[in-house]
C-alpha cells in the first residue's frame, strides 16, 4: 500500500483527492499548509505529497525545495489552478506530474500512479543517496509528463 499526503489550504480539495484517492488502495494523510505537512513528513516520508501551488504563508515551492533538500525519494505531484504552469515549475526535481484545477478523477488517480512508481523505483532509492541523474533516466523510460 502506497502512502499519499494531501496539501493543499482548500479544505474541500483534500475531502475529495482522499475521497477518490483511498478506494485505490492508498492510506492517506492530509495536512492544510505546507507547514503541518512537512512536519507530518519528517514523522513517517510518504511515497507521494501532492499538493497545491499557492496556499497562505509558504506555499507548494518552499515545500518542494524542502522536500528535495530532506526527503528525496518522496515523489511529488504538484497542483495549481493556472491553466499554464511554467518549466521553472513544471521541472523542480522530484515533481513527477502537475495537475491543473478543477480535476478530473482518472487524471488524478494517473497522475499519482506514475508518482508511485517513481517513488517505488531504483531512481528513488539512488536520489536517497544524493544522485540527481535519475530522475531524468525514469522519464527516459517512457513515462512522460503531460
């Protein structure tokens, strides 16, 4: 089973990421602020955070820099309510997949499958020990972004 954190301020986005998230099989966590969830994810590392851009105070950046710099097998999906979400964005180590508001189901559950395979991957385990060429070997695979 597969462990998903959901970031996010609205408090009706997680209600529903959870909602169609958990019946997939994954054992879910949620956190309001980038803050709460990077407590939550020094105390037990989730496989996938997927969480908001924009929140009050730091927002979905600061934590994937967090992140990056003390979990770095945790793969991340990132989601914004921005109809184009720039490479500065779009390419931060670890960001697996970007999602855009509103959400549509199957792109969710898409979305965080291939975050789980990341985060499950030999590229994973070689980011634990600080080598960042992985990542771009993974998508080389095949596995794209959108």
């Amino acid at each position: 089973m597969s462990s998903i954190l959901v970031v996010d301020d609205d408090a009706r986005i997680r209600e529903f990421l959870v909602r169609w998230l958990k019946p997939a099989g994954h054992d879910m966590r949620e956190a309001p602020d980038a803050e709460t969830a990077l407590g939550l994810v020094a105390s037990s590392p989730p496989d996938v955070v997927l969480c908001d851009l924009q929140m009050p105070g730091h927002g979905g950046l600061w934590l994937v820099e967090q992140l990056r710099t003390q979990f770095p097998a945790v793969a991340i999906v990132l989601a914004t309510g921005i109809d184009s979400v720039s490479p500065a964005v779009s390419l931060q180590p670890g960001v697996v997949e970007y999602l855009v508001k509103p959400f549509d189901r199957e792109r969710v559950l898409a979305a965080v499958a291939r975050a789980v395979a990341w985060a499950q991957s030999d590229a994973a385990r070689a980011r634990e020990r600080g080598n960042d060429a992985p990542l771009d070997s993974w998508l080389k695979t095949g596995r794209s972004r959108p």
